[in-house]
C-alpha cells in the first residue's frame, strides 16, 4: 500500500510540473520560442535544430508576415557576425519573399562591415523578391517598379568586387531575365574571373533561346572556344555534359538558327561520351550518351515522334556497341524502339549487347542490370 501511495503521490508531482510547463510554453510567444531556438544554436555551434523550429516559424499561419520578418531579422541582428547562424537566417527571410522590406535588405547589403557571406545570402533574398510577369496574376504597378529596383540591384552587385557576391548575382540575374543583358552580365563576370568555366559555360547555354540569331553565334562561339581550350579535357566534357542536358530539348533547340545548330553539333560529334579519351574515366556514362545522341537528333530537328527511329538507325550504324544500345534502351524511348524495331534489327543490337563485356558500374545501378533490361526489352 505504501509503495503504490508513493507512486500516486510522484505521478501527482509530475503531472503539475507537466502542466505548469505546457503552461509555459503557452505564454511563449512564436518570436520568443525561435529567438531562444536561435540562441541554443549559438550555444551549441549546431543549426541542426534550427530547421524544425525556422519551419514551424514560417508556417504559422496565426503570425503575420511582418511579424515573421521581424522575428527573423531580429534573429540576424543577434548574430550577423556569425557567419553561420547569419547567414542562416537570411536564407530563412528569403522564403518570406519580404517584399515591403526591399530597402532594408539593400541597406545591410551595402553596410561595410556586412560579412561576405551574408552578402551573397542577401542577394538571394532579394532576387527571390523578383516576380516574373508569368508568375499568377497581372502584374501591379507596385509590382513592375520593385521588379525594376531588384534588377538594378542585381546589375550593380554582379560587377561587385567580392567575386561570390558578384556569381550570386549574375546567376540570379541570368534566371530571373534571359536575354542580352543577362549574356553581357555573365561575360563581364566571367572576365573579372567571378565564374568558373562550368558557371561560365551553363549560363550562357540558357541564354541562347533568348538572344537574337548574331548574338547566339557569338555566345555558342564563345562557350565553343572554352570547350575546346584543351581538346578531349574537363571543359570538353563539362560543356558536352550541359549541352546535352538542354538540347534534348525540342523547345530549347527549336530556337537556334541553323548556322548555330551546325556548330554545335560538329561539337558533340567530336565529343561523343565513351569514345573520347576525355571521358576515360569512370566507366561508361551511359546517361551523358543518352542525352548527347538525343540532342545531336534535335539539332537535327528531330521531333518527339520521329525521335526513336532515328536513335534507332543510330544505333545500327557500324560504331554503336552494347554500352550504347543499353544506354539509350534504359531512357524514356527505349520502349519504343523496342516496339518499332524489327526482328532482324532486335538480333542486330542483341549481339552487341552480348559481346560488351560488364565492367563499371554507373552510380546506384550495375552495368549488367542495365544490360539485362535491354536485353529484356529487345528479346520478345
């Protein structure tokens, strides 16, 4: 009888600490809960934590977004030297997309003593405040000038001294409006040495659907001329890697002149995945070849429905071998090159797929799974 009153007697104790903490946490306002979250963060060297607590802040829909705002930007104050948690909480005022609080992120962008690092997350922030004119509903006049404001910001932070500040803003510049401009923005970059070859070479790529047919010829040029500084090296590669990604494209493609498209694709011709020495290392990439084969047919102006006859009919030319037929067969039109190849055909590209010998392995995938789904695919 004793031991049980004891234990009714603690369950009682502890059910009133319980209930005094709930009490607590209760009268804890969502800006005192992130504040103390942030100031453990500190303590520990760890944001870890923070995340849980920086979400269930944002998506509070009873706390306004001023007061989200301010909540945040009180947190950077505490901790805008430190590079880490400032840095942090920039990135958390992004997703607010503040837009009634453009200027005070341009006038800690433009303090002195603003870290580097929260510079560039402040040009994030503020490039998200950018709304494009597809985006939802018409546009306001309030809209258009803020649009106006982050641009000429952008513009004036990508010849910034700070060469991450100034990536950060050519890229954002780039996304945000295509076009000449974007393409002068990132050739200034990239001279002031603010962008690597692959920053270099992938954002001027997306600006070739929005340029007019001369500039085109002297961005493709230009991004040619870096590809082929060391032939068969890691620009070659890198540069046939991006191309293939966007040109499989028939939208993307269908905007290039045919002046350009013939560049392009001598390119790739010389740069085929697997067969040059500059891809020798790491086994074969099949989804490099893929995408390459794929653009090199739209350059051609292969469209949707035409596409599997002619991968098709490449693959039955005399260079093709099983690292090939497997490659293209594991991609979306393999089914239908399954369907459309004829007997003898299938027999064709089943040899080739038997006398590949089973080497490398692409990442998450073994180089005979691949092999035996088309194998799959083809033996019907």
């Amino acid at each position: 009888m004793t031991f049980n009153m004891r234990n009714i007697a603690l369950a009682i104790v502890l059910s009133g600490l319980s209930q005094a903490l709930a009490a607590q946490d209760l009268l804890a306002s969502p800006a005192e809960t992130y504040l103390g979250s942030v100031n453990e963060a500190a303590k520990s060297q760890s944001i870890g934590d923070l995340d849980i607590a920086t979400r269930a802040l944002i998506e509070n829909q009873r706390v306004s977004t001023q007061a989200k705002f301010d909540t945040l930007w009180k947190a950077y104050q505490m901790y805008r030297t430190v590079p880490t948690l400032a840095a942090y909480t920039v990135s958390a005022i992004g997703f607010l997309k503040p837009v009634d609080q453009l200027q005070a992120l341009k006038d800690e962008f433009t303090r002195k003593d603003t870290p580097s690092k929260n510079r560039v997350q402040l040009v994030q922030a503020i490039a998200g405040i950018y709304r494009a004119p597809s985006a939802g509903p018409a546009l306001t006049d309030a809209d258009q000038i803020r649009n106006s404001d982050v641009l000429l910001f952008l513009q004036h932070a990508a010849a910034d001294q700070d060469s991450d500040v100034a990536r950060a803003a050519v890229l954002a510049y780039s996304r945000a409006v295509p076009g000449p401009r974007a393409a002068a923005l990132i050739h200034q970059a990239n001279q002031q040495g603010a962008l690597g070859a692959e920053h270099f070479m992938r954002e001027s790529i997306i600006q070739i659907p929005a340029l007019p047919a001369a500039d085109q010829d002297a961005t493709i040029d230009s991004i040619l001329v870096l590809g082929g500084l060391r032939a068969n090296g890691p620009e070659a590669v890198t540069l046939t890697r991006l191309l293939g990604a966007y040109l499989k494209s028939e939208k993307f493609t269908e905007s290039i002149g045919a002046g350009s498209r013939q560049k392009l694709d001598a390119f790739l011709l010389a740069q085929e995945p697997g067969r040059t020495p500059g891809w020798a290392s790491g086994g074969f990439p099949y989804v490099d070849y893929n995408n390459w084969l794929e653009a090199r047919g739209r350059l051609a102006g292969v469209s949707d429905s035409a596409m599997p006859d002619f991968m098709l009919g490449q693959l039955l030319g005399s260079s093709s071998g099983g690292e090939q037929v497997a490659a293209v067969m594991a991609a979306q039109f393999g089914p239908t090159i399954a369907s459309k190849a004829t007997e003898p055909q299938r027999k064709q590209l089943l040899q080739r797929l038997s006398n590949t010998g089973q080497v490398s392995l692409l990442p998450g995938v073994g180089q005979h799974d691949l092999h035996a789904r088309a194998v799959q695919m083809l033996a019907r």
